[in-house]
C-alpha cells in the first residue's frame, strides 16, 4: 500500500490560500494538514473556524485538523462541523484522553494522537486499539521549517511494534522535517502519512514536489 501525503496548509501562502488549495487538490496530495494553534500548548497561533470553513469549501480532499491547542474535547463538534475528517489531539494536552478519542468518534471523524517529541510511543498502549493514526512530532510543534530529530526513526520502529500487536489498520504520520532526502526512509521504517510544508510549498514546483513525495518506495 502506498503512502499518503498531506501537504501543510500552515506553509501555504495565505494571500493566495485558494490558489494553492487548488494547487493540492489537483495534485497527488491526499489530505490537507490543518495545523490549529492556540499560543497556550505552543508558542505560535495559527487559524481557527472561518479559515477551516473556508479552506473546506475550496478543499476536494479530507482535512486531517492537528490540534496544538489545550483542552482540544471542548472543541470536537466544531471542528467536525467546518469540515474535519481526521481530527488528531495531543497526548501532552488531553489527561482525559480516551474519553476525547471516544467523542472524537462519536462525532464521525478518524481519531488521532499526536506525540512531541519527548513523550515515547508506550504511552499510547491503552488507547491504540480505539485510534486510526498517531501522529509524530519530528519536530517541536509550533513553528514551520525546523530540523528533522533523528529519534523519530526509532519511534516509527518502536510504533510498528504497538501497530502489528494491537491496531494493525493504525495509520504512522510523521509532521515536521520531511524532506525529498528523508521520505523514503521514514516508509521505510513504518510511515504511512508525510506531511510536509516548507518542503512543498517553498520548492519552485510544489506539484512535481507532491509527486517526487508521492513515489513508490522500495
């Protein structure tokens, strides 16, 4: 099965954010990565409702939201109703995460756990049955255009273990760093969704960009 690849709305250029958005919908992309910001869980604010609304009326393919906010279950049907299909929360920010993952579900939207990069995958031992995706900071969330950590290889690997044991439909995302030089690697190693924002959105050519992110790995 081939990965996806959900491009980072975050890099795109917000005086033309319908020009790109139709830059991925007519792409190889599949999903738009939806990054909310609350400057409280992270030092940066992002967008809120009207963009997402307005970015869903544009968008031809499912919007995968990632909140860095705090208390995310407060939010879950609003997001659901401007549009989210894949809803992701973080661990670090939810202390009554099952119930969350559970109303995330009820809502009709794929449940997601998103972890920095400090927090190892055993965490997630007791929810990964009831989850579609966990998400991998392999950067400190916040800010575009970071380096990529080292360590999130031996987190895909420690979370292949926990996939094969307990969810094997769970989807691996890897947000922060991916580049045309790592990609192949991260697959490799058990990814199955890429984001990517500087590396689409700053190249000359973000469709052939998409596309090089797109290829097959052996």
């Amino acid at each position: 099965m081939s990965h996806l690849i959900a491009p980072s709305v975050l890099s795109a250029d917000f005086n033309n954010l319908q020009r790109d958005a139709e830059m991925i919908n007519n792409s190889q992309a599949d999903w738009f990565h939806v990054d909310v910001m609350d400057g409280v869980f992270v030092p940066n604010i992002s967008f809120g409702f009207p963009v997402i609304k307005a970015l869903n009326k544009v968008a031809t393919k499912p919007l995968d939201v990632h909140l860095m906010i705090v208390r995310p279950e407060l939010y879950v049907n609003q997001f659901r109703d401007v549009g989210a299909a894949v809803l992701t929360v973080h661990h670090e920010a939810s202390p009554h995460l099952h119930r969350t993952i559970q109303a995330i579900k009820s809502a009709e939207m794929k449940a997601g756990v998103a972890l920095n990069p400090h927090t190892p995958v055993s965490v997630l031992e007791e929810v990964i049955a009831d989850i579609d995706l966990v998400t991998l900071m392999s950067v400190n969330p916040g800010f575009g255009g970071q380096k990529f950590i080292e360590n999130t290889f031996k987190k895909i690997a420690d979370l292949v273990v926990l996939k094969n044991k307990y969810n094997q439909s769970l989807e691996i995302e890897i947000d922060g760093g991916v580049t045309l030089d790592n990609y192949e690697k991260l697959v490799q190693t058990g990814a199955t969704v890429l984001v990517a924002g500087s590396t689409v959105f700053n190249s000359s050519n973000p469709t052939d960009t998409i596309k090089a992110l797109k290829s097959d790995v052996a």
